[in-house]
C-alpha cells in the first residue's frame, strides 16, 4: 500500500506541474539538441478515417502517417513526433497502435508514471516507442520515437476513439478530426472517409456547418471488405465543424439499445418530445466576440465568423431575439433583433465582409461590460455567450479582480455568461494554485461562468463548443430526474453522459449508460417540475424497441465510469481507484498512458489487428516471419461451408489455427491439428452461426504464421 501511494502522490504532481499544450498542433523535433528553434511544426503524409456508430457513441478509428516533410528537419534521423489534441470531455481512447517494420504493436496500457519513465528511458536509448497521455479531461498528447525521416521516412500510427453523439430530434452526428488534419505543415491533399453502419443508422452523410451544405456518401460493395460508405475528403473540405451524420432512430424521443451478455444498456432521450412539451420561445442572447491574432492556430478569423453566423442560422428561432459586440464602443444594434435568417445575415454581413472590423487584439473585459449594459437598459433579461481566444487573464489576481467588477456591474441582476475558449495557442501559464497550474484564462472562465450560472466549453471544435451552449439556452427550466429498472431486475453503476443529474434544459438530450439485472422491457421514470408543473411519466421499451449492441458497450461503461472517478480525484485512494478501472477495461485516463515498445523491448506484435487502410492487401501484423505455405478456400465467397486445404507444412507439427471477424475477434479455434505425411491438412468451417462479412483465417506454427481472407455472404 505504500508504494501505491507513493506511486499516486508522484502521479499527481507530475500532472499538476505540467505545461498544457495548444489543443491541436503536430510537431517535430530533435531530442538530442536543445534551445529554441529545435521544434517545428511538421507533416500528416497520409489520413484515413473510419467510423462506426454504436449508439451512444461513434467509434472512430484514426490512421496517421507523419514525417518531418516540409521542415528543417527532415534530412534528419531519430527526430521525435509530438500530436497534441483536445476531444470532448465525454470521448474515450480505448486502443493505440504503431507500425513497426509492417508489424502492428498494439499498445499496453500501463500507469502514467511507469509508462512516461519507460518512453524517456528507451528514446534516451535511440529504440522504438510511441505513447498517448491524457493531460487533461479535453487534451491528449501522442509523442512517437524515432521519426527517422531520411532514411525510412514517416511513422504509420493508430488512435482509436469513442466520440459522444450530438443528438437532435432527426439526426444524430459526431465533428470529424478536421483540427488534426489542419495541423499538418503541408496540407492533406485527401483523406479517405469510410463509414459502417447497420441498423439502425442509417443514410450517413457529411455536413459541412460554414456553408451549411451536406453531401451523401458513396457505396462501395466490397467482397472483401463488405459494403460500407465512402467519401473523398480534399483540403477544401476540411473546414472546421466538419460532420458525420446519421438519422437518428429516435422514436417517440427515446432510442435505447443493450447487450443481453454483458448486461449493459444505453439510451438517450429527448425530454421535451418524449413528455410532447412546447419548445421555448423568445430566448435573448447577446454574443460577444474576442480575437487575439496570436492565440489560435488552425483557425481563420473569416472560420470564427462564419461558424457563428452558421450556428445561429441552425440553432436560434425566428422567436429568438439576438445582439452582437464585436468593437468596444457599442453593439452592433441598440436594441433586441429578432433571431430569423434576414436579420442574422444582415447583423453578420459588415464584419463578414470586412474581418478586420474585430480587432486583432484582446478586449474581452470591455466587450462583456457592453453586453452586460446591453441586456440591464433593455430590463427584459437576456444571457451572453463570449467567443474568446484571448489568455491576458492568466494569473489569478487580474482574474479575481475583473470577476469582481464584471459581477458588480450586474449588481442585483444575474446574467449567465457562457464562455467559448477557441484558444488553441497557449503554453501561457498562470499562477499555481493548490499545486495545480492555471493555463491560460481557465480560471477567469471557470470562476466567471460558475459564479453567473452560465457554462464553459473548451474541449472539441469552436462549432461543437457553440452548438452545446447554443443547446443550453433553453435556461434551465425545471427538474428533471430519471430512474430506470428492468423486469424482475434492477440497474446500477449508471452514468449520465455530461453528468447532468437534475436542473437541465428540456431540448438537449439526456444520455445514461448503466449494468442491469433482469430482462427487457426497460422502463424509463421520467419525473421533475417544468415551468412550475410538476409530472411523471414512465416509458416503456420492449424487445422490438431496444437495439442490440455488440460488446464496444462495455468501452463505453467503463470511459464513463473512469469520467465519474476522475471527477472525484481528490486524493490517493480516488487516483488509486481511476488507475485500476483504467487499466482493468482497458481505457484511457489522465492517470494511464498507452505505450507501444518495439518486440525485442517487450511490444506484443498483434495478429488480431487489421489495417483498414487499404493501401494494399489486408495486413495482420505477426511476430514471425510468414509461413510459405499454399491456403485454398472453396468456394470463397462462401454462404455457410467453407472448405480449407493447406500444403506445405511440416509434416508431424503441430498448428493453432483459428478464424477471427473483421473487429479482431476470434470467433472459431479449431482443435489442434497436424498435417499428414505430405504437409497438407483439410479443415471445414460451418459459419452458420456468424453474420456475413470479412473474416480471416490465421494458422500459426513454430516457423511462423500465415492468414488468408475468406468471405461471407448473405
């Protein structure tokens, strides 16, 4: 017990005295030299992405291939790749891969300090590792060893991730990597997006929110790979905001899905459909606008602009009345404008046209005193929403200070300041407080927001930041509380996504995530006070309501269980608890690292893993050279039976040979077989009890292994 507290008081200095980097920047530099000048901002060569809904979330995987191309560096070896980025507080990192040598490492995932330790101690040795941090509940930080640029060229990684699902009453849709992608020196000429979907998500599309233009995918019928949707994204596609959308399979205001084997389920409910309440009307807010020139990387000022004029025109009423500050004499119009397409347009044109009327420097302080005079004279209450990138609040005495002339403005009035942090370019570091460093204005914004009632969004896209504040400005109008059982059982260990609990605001959706005894039907008590009324209702899903759900359920749970402790973290038994159920289910924390060694230093070589680039036949990564050897499977494409002739073996050896899905899965091991005297073995496989798709068979003897894809069909 001892050495887990020592472990846990180190862990928790390391991450309180450490610097937090831009939200999204890839760099390269020499860990050999030091001095300015040694890192430069380098190259994504290649991007693909691949996406597969699962309810609640979407699971993304993200192939990268980086290089020093396009820097100083580049005629260099044993150069070190950093990728800082930020997600949503809610996503989850569940899985990281590196190539070494066309070999697949699937990452361990080990405590922080023993995985930090391990990664300085080999890139001090000049060999083989790559390691993912969580610095942060939104900011994540992939360093890679050794980029040798000159003489082998980039380095090929995977991150895997479960993206939280921004729910509306027909859609359902996740932001794509874009900040990512946008970080690279030389920019992207393509980016392969490949989407799987099965019921019931259904007509995936992209939209892209600065026009407001959405585009339908392509089919591609693969034999090998099975059907899926495919896009071509090009450098002018990868504007900020960009989304991946699906019909959500809402029905009556409620989807539901559950895996009867692990005993978990999920829903997300959209309280006012689900209870057929009337929307809000006459909602009033006034934006205010800050841009610091300096302080965003990947971000346009034309982006910002357009990004907000977009998100009004999606998200506000023709009821809603709205007003803009982006100069700090006085707002765009001096008195409430109705919210409908003509007026947003018409307030957004002036500085749409001309940017450079939103000055290039800090005002937020000036601005935010207009906003809060705007919405006093007018006496018809009214909340401000601050887009900022600006870090001049950084030490807690100026912070302190300007809260407390913000609040004695309001004087008796409470008005909700809800803050947009765009920031993304900021190694700025404010004073140290209880032996954590505040970065940035985090400390005015948390204390600012928390104090006027408003909220503070900093993790994800400035469009997906917006979009959920815009979402909240229903006010928080009631109670809501929800309680949730199954025939003959009972749940436990839920979690709400967002960890809304009671006061939320009717129109955003309420997402739970829990274990169950029992069997379906699930009932759903929805009871609370909406606009002084008080109500309760109860919703019923049965079998033919509730989508099964394939194990990933169990990532889900358990991101949001590590969410949960994190948030409790206040001491070493908390820290203790986050690192066991981090490491236990095999999710990312800020307290655990995922490290990827190289064979002769201990990194596994993983024959599950498949590559779903496509750059060349389907790759499985061994840990031995391959077997040359001769598999026919006949017929392949097959419907049930498929017949499985190997020559070339040793004859007398012994084989494990066994069939896995296109997740990796193994789902067929067939008893240990050896070849006759020939070196030929016949095996059957009955799948009748496997739905059709990609699977391959792998053999795997004392001189290597050998792996043939086989085809199922309907």
């Amino acid at each position: 017990m001892k050495m887990l507290s020592t472990l846990c008081l180190t862990l928790a200095f390391v991450l309180c005295h450490s610097v937090a980097p831009a939200q999204t920047a890839l760099s390269v530099n020499n860990p050999n030299w030091w001095g300015w000048g040694n890192s430069e901002q380098a190259t994504i060569e290649e991007a693909t992405i691949v996406v597969r809904p699962k309810g609640l979330y979407m699971e993304v995987g993200l192939y990268l291939e980086l290089s020093a191309d396009g820097t100083s560096l580049e005629a260099y070896d044993e150069l070190e790749i950093k990728l800082d980025f930020g997600l949503p507080a809610d996503a989850i990192i569940h899985d990281s891969w590196l190539w070494i040598d066309d070999q697949i490492i699937k990452a361990d995932l080990l405590d922080r300090w023993t995985a930090s330790g391990i990664y300085e101690e080999i890139v001090d040795r000049a060999q083989d590792p790559s390691i993912l941090y969580q610095l942060s509940p939104t900011q994540y930080q992939l360093r890679i060893f050794p980029l040798n640029n000159a003489s082998q060229g980039p380095r090929k990684v995977k991150i895997t991730y479960l993206m939280p699902v921004d729910w509306s009453a027909n859609t359902a849709q996740i932001e794509l990597p874009v900040e990512i992608m946008r970080s690279s020196v030389l920019e992207l000429s393509t980016v392969d997006l490949r989407v799987w979907t099965e019921a019931p998500w259904n007509n995936p599309r992209i939209y892209a929110p600065l026009s407001g233009q959405t585009t339908t995918l392509n089919w591609v019928d693969d034999n090998v790979w099975g059907g899926h949707q495919y896009a071509e994204l090009t450098g002018d596609d990868l504007k900020p905001g960009l989304s991946l959308i699906v019909d959500a399979p809402f029905e009556n205001g409620v989807f539901a899905s559950h895996n009867e084997t692990e005993q978990m389920y999920q829903f997300a409910v959209l309280p006012r459909q689900a209870l057929n309440m009337e929307g809000p009307t006459n909602r009033k807010v006034v934006f205010v606008l800050n841009y610091d020139l300096y302080k965003t990387n990947n971000l346009t000022k034309e982006e910002m602009l357009q990004t907000l004029r977009q998100s009004m025109l999606d998200m506000l009423n023709p009821s809603d009345s709205f007003n803009l500050i982006y100069q700090s004499t006085l707002p765009a119009n001096n008195t409430w404008l109705p919210a409908d397409e003509q007026t947003i347009n018409s307030v957004m044109a002036p500085v749409l046209d001309n940017p450079n009327l939103l000055t290039d420097y800090d005002d937020l302080f000036t601005r935010l005193n207009l906003a809060i005079d705007f919405v006093q004279i007018h006496n018809q209450g009214g909340e401000i929403i601050a887009l900022s990138n600006s870090d001049s609040y950084a030490d807690t005495w100026s912070a302190n200070n300007y809260i407390d002339q913000l609040l004695a403005d309001m004087g008796a009035d409470n008005i909700p300041i809800h803050i947009v942090d765009y920031q993304n370019f900021n190694y700025v570091i404010g004073w140290s407080i209880w032996n954590q460093n505040i970065v940035g204005n985090t400390y005015f914004y948390d204390n600012l927001t928390r104090l006027t009632g408003g909220l503070y969004e900093r993790g994800g896209s400035i469009f997906y930041k917006l979009r959920h504040i815009l979402e909240y400005l229903d006010a928080f109008e009631g109670i809501l509380e929800t309680y949730t059982t199954f025939e003959n059982g009972f749940t436990y260990q839920r979690y709400n996504l967002g960890g809304i609990v009671d006061e939320v605001p009717f129109g955003a959706p309420l997402r739970q995530v829990g274990k169950y005894q029992g069997q379906l039907p699930m009932q759903i008590l929805l009871t609370g006070e909406y606009n002084g009324a008080s109500f309760g209702e109860t919703i019923t899903i049965d079998t033919s309501q509730s989508y099964p759900v394939d194990t990933l359920i169990r990532e889900i749970w358990a991101g949001n269980s590590v969410h949960s402790l994190q948030g409790q973290a206040t001491g070493n038994a908390n820290i203790a608890a986050v690192i066991d159920r981090s490491l236990e289910e095999r999710v990312l924390s800020i307290y655990t690292a995922f490290l990827c060694l190289e064979p002769s230093l201990g990194g596994e070589p993983c024959l599950e893993c498949i590559d779903e680039t496509f750059d060349d036949e389907v790759i499985i990564s061994t840990n031995e050279k391959e077997i040359d050897i001769e598999i026919k499977a006949s017929p392949n494409p097959f419907v049930d039976l498929v017949n499985l002739t190997l020559s070339g073996l040793h004859p007398g050896d012994s084989y494990r040979i066994a069939i896995y899905n296109a997740q990796g899965q193994v789902v067929h091991i067939f008893a240990e077989a050896i070849p006759d005297d020939f070196g030929e073995l016949t095996l059957e496989w009955d799948s009748s009890s496997h739905p059709a798709g990609l699977y391959f068979f792998a053999i795997e003897g004392l001189e290597g292994r050998a792996v043939a894809k086989l085809v199922k069909q309907p």
